[in-house]
C-alpha cells in the first residue's frame, strides 16, 4: 500500500482550504444575491416615483452606511474596553509604587507622575467639554415666577440697546438700527418722545444720573447728548399679556419669526432732530457710551479701537484711551467712582481709572477665549464679563487674577446687567432665550420664550429697573420689539 509523502499531503490540505474557501465565497455571494434578490421584490411593491435601478443603488448606499455605523460602533465599544483596562492597570500599579524598593522609586514616581497629569488633562478636557452644555440645564433649587408684562413696538428694525432713566420721571429708552431712539412710557407701552438726529444706526443709549439728558452712540461716528421733556400718560387698565408662568416650564410651540414686513411706528410721537451736544473724534463706528460719575464726563467705545473721554460742558476731547487691538465692543462707568471698563473683540476688557486726577492707570484681564460683548460694574467690587465663547464671569476688583465665578451657557452672550438690589445677573443670548444667575453663579430661572410670548430672535441687551414699576427687568432684540418683565425672586433664594 503506498505511503503519502509529508509534501503531498501538505499540498493535499492546501487544496482542500482553497476549496472550502470557495465554497465560502458562494454561500456568501448566493446569500448576497438573495438578499439583492428581496430588497429587488420590496422595491417593486413600494409605491413610488423614483426609477427602480436608482431606489436599488439608494438601498445599497444606505446598506453600506449602516455597515460603516456598525463597524464604528464595535470599534468604540473596543476602544472603551481598553481604555477601562489602562485605567485598572494605572490604578494597580499606583498601588504597588508605595510598596517599591528606593532604587526604583524615582522611576515610578515620575512616570506615575506623568499618568496621573495625563489623566487630570483627560478629565478636565472631558468636563470643560461638557459642561458648557450641561450648566445650562441644570435644575434650580427654587422656582422664581417671571411675568411677561408688556411689549413696546415701534421702530422698524432691531434693537441693540436700551436703557431706563435714573431720574422721575421713570421711562424706558430703545436704540435702534432704524437711526432713532425712542423713549416710552413703562406702563402704558406708549411712545413718548423720538429722537432723529444720527445719520446711522443708534447703537447706545444711557441717561443722565440727575437730569433729564440722554447720551446716544451711532453708526454715523458720533455721539449726541439731548435734552428731552416728557409727560407720562395715566395708566389704563390693561389685560394680562400672559399668566404667571414659572419660568423653568416654558416650552416653544414655535420658532418661526415673525414676518419681515414693515412695522408702522408711532405716528403721534413727539420727535427731536437737533442735538444739544454732538461728540465729535473717532474714525469709525461709536459702539457704545456711558456717563461718568456726576454726568460731568462721559466715555464712548468705537470701532476704531480707542475709547474717548469726553467734558460734557465743553464737549472737548480729555483722553483718547488707546491699547485694545481689535474692535471695542462695549465700555460701561462704575456707578459710584471714576472708573471706565471697556471690551473689545481682542478677547479682553479693560480697567481704566481716573480717581487720581493727575494719572490715568489701565489694567488688561484676559479671561476669555472669544470677543468679550460686555463688561459691567456691580455696586459693590465686582465686575461681570460676558462674551461669545458662551461664558460669564464674576470678577473682584481686589483681585482679579482669576474670576470668583464662571457661568457656562450654551450660546453667546451680549450685553449683560445686573440688578442693584437683588443682585442677579440678566444673560441675554444669541439662541433668544435669556437667563437669571445669582453673583455666584447658580442658575435661577430661564424667562419664558413660547410662539405667544419672548423674543422671536437674537436678544441683543437687558436692563434692570430698580423702582416701583409694573416692570423690573427689560430686554430687546433684533425682532424689533423691547419687552417688560416682572420678575419674582423668592426670599430664600435671594438670601442665598
């Protein structure tokens, strides 16, 4: 009987695995076929307009789709085991290194060393990452009430700024891109009074601290000081705009804007066209402007980089403060002593004192990563710096190394305030919601943003009203309307 040599049965087995893998290949391709053969059938017995050959090519891409998830979701789920594992083995040998002889002992430490940075680095990029989504979700500890009181409508284009006069009588002023400003009654929602002297859009408005003088910025590279008299209509009774509705339970119905058409403005409304003073010196867009204490000086923030302070009773230039290298954005004055905060998109603010009239000292603060849309003061010693990297942040102005506290939004930020006797921040974003925190950055309530009631677009400024009104929180936005809030803080979470 002949004996088969080692080669040929080597050779025999080759044979036999090439076969098998034929065999292989044609189950695989019959059952590929058959399955082609039953996407083929369903195909035929949907109803549908599309040619037969372009569905089937459709049902292969979508196939090859759902293989490519496949593959990525296995890969991740390997991933994550592994990951795990290093993290055991790290864990492990941390525990063994105390045990190790002194020899040894400077090699593990530093390599334990540079495990655990590399660990800390994963989980603070993993928290910062997250974070920034997750902080706007959280749920308070108290539920604050927020009223949609009444909506002042009138110009006919958005509104960037406004503002309520610190003086009686009490009216709330809107500056617009439509080149005017307007000053209302809070509570009847009438126009009072429309000023028509820029030549641009009206990006600011402040009022004097004691007279009856508002202070506007524009587009046309000036600013205007005016004088306005204004007398306020009785209230009437007017129908709830919306119940009382606690403000973490508000749902949009709808987010379609409003139409584009145009919005007949107050006809009846009383106008000013000529300014009392007109501030004269930037090369480029006046962004923003503020008064100084006692209203003798003011400050305007311009595109060209440079923030001017100007003598109110000589309209005369007093200081150019230069430095920032990008656009100014923003510049606001402490309400109680001569210094001047400014913000720019070069992701800083800066701190200007003029207290010592013989020097001027500046301070940068770097705390963001994005255009820093605003910067403000607090009546205590507290600054509050909001920007497009969709972060807030509490600063001390005994130290301002690094900020007491950092509010994470999930959407950029615009031109902040904050309420003097309640001390609560007013966020308002570019998704048109807006927000309440405390000084210390706890969440307290989200205003209520619905088809019937909010903004219906980007929410440009907010500004808290300190007297009795109807009203103590306003916002205004791009869909060309300001709006009255009343807001209603319970105790406990304001003594907190």
């Amino acid at each position: 009987m002949p004996v088969e040599s080692g080669s040929s049965a080597a050779a025999r087995q080759q044979k036999q695995k090439r076969k098998s893998h034929s065999l292989s290949i044609r189950r695989t391709n019959s059952t590929e076929q058959d399955r082609s053969g039953l996407q083929r059938d369903m195909l035929e017995g949907q109803d549908s307009k599309l040619p037969l050959s372009l569905r089937s090519n459709l049902l292969d891409l979508f196939s090859q789709i759902e293989r490519e998830f496949e593959n990525l979701y296995i890969e991740n789920l390997e991933l994550r085991r592994e990951i795990e594992t290093l993290n055991d083995r790290l864990a492990a040998e941390g525990q063994t290194f105390e045990g190790a002889d002194l020899a040894k002992g400077a090699l593990k430490t530093k390599a334990s060393h540079s495990t655990s940075q590399l660990s800390q680095k994963l989980k603070t990029t993993y928290k910062a990452s997250t974070s920034k989504i997750v902080s706007s979700f959280k749920a308070t500890t108290s539920r604050a009430v927020c009223q949609l009181v009444r909506e002042y409508v009138g110009h006919r284009d958005g509104i960037w700024d406004l503002s309520v006069t610190r003086t009686q009588p009490v009216v709330l002023g809107t500056a617009s891109a439509d080149h005017t400003a307007m000053l209302w009654s809070i509570e009847t929602g009438k126009c009072l009074l429309k000023y028509l002297g820029h030549q641009g859009s009206v990006n600011s408005i402040k009022f004097h601290p004691t007279e009856q003088m508002a202070l506007t910025a524009s587009g046309d590279q000036t600013a205007h000081i005016w004088r306005y008299m204004v007398q306020l209509p009785t209230p009437q009774p007017v129908a709830d705009i919306s119940q009382q509705t606690p403000c973490e339970d508000d749902v949009d119905f709808s987010d379609k804007d409003e139409a584009d058409g145009e919005i007949d403005g107050p006809n009846d409304c009383p106008s000013i066209r000529v300014a009392t003073t007109t501030l004269r010196s930037h090369q480029g867009v006046v962004i923003a402007a503020d008064w100084l204490v006692g209203g003798k000086q003011v400050v305007t923030a311009s595109w060209d980089r440079a923030a001017n302070l100007y003598d109110v009773e000589t309209s005369e230039l007093v200081h150019s403060l230069t430095g920032h290298d990008q656009e100014l954005t923003h510049c606001c004055t402490h309400p109680t002593q001569r210094l001047v905060v400014t913000s720019s998109r070069d992701t800083t603010f800066r701190l200007w004192d003029f207290r010592d009239p013989s020097i001027h000292s500046v301070n940068v603060f770097q705390g963001h990563t994005d255009t820093v849309t605003s910067a403000v003061f607090t009546v205590g010693d507290n600054v509050v710096s909001g920007s497009d990297d969709r972060t807030v942040k509490v600063w001390d102005l005994k130290n301002m190394r690094s900020p007491i506290a950092t509010i994470r939004t999930d959407s950029a930020v615009n031109r902040i305030s904050v309420s003097v006797n309640q001390k609560i921040i007013a966020l308002p974003h570019d998704n048109r919601q807006v927000r309440l925190f405390d000084m210390s950055g706890v969440r307290l309530a989200r205003l209520p943003r619905s088809n019937r009631q909010g903004h219906r677009r980007m929410v440009c400024c907010s500004a808290w009203c300190e007297d009795n009104t109807s009203c103590n929180l306003f916002t205004c936005g791009f869909d060309r309307q300001a709006i009255g809030w009343n807001i209603n803080i319970p105790a406990l979470l304001q003594e907190k």
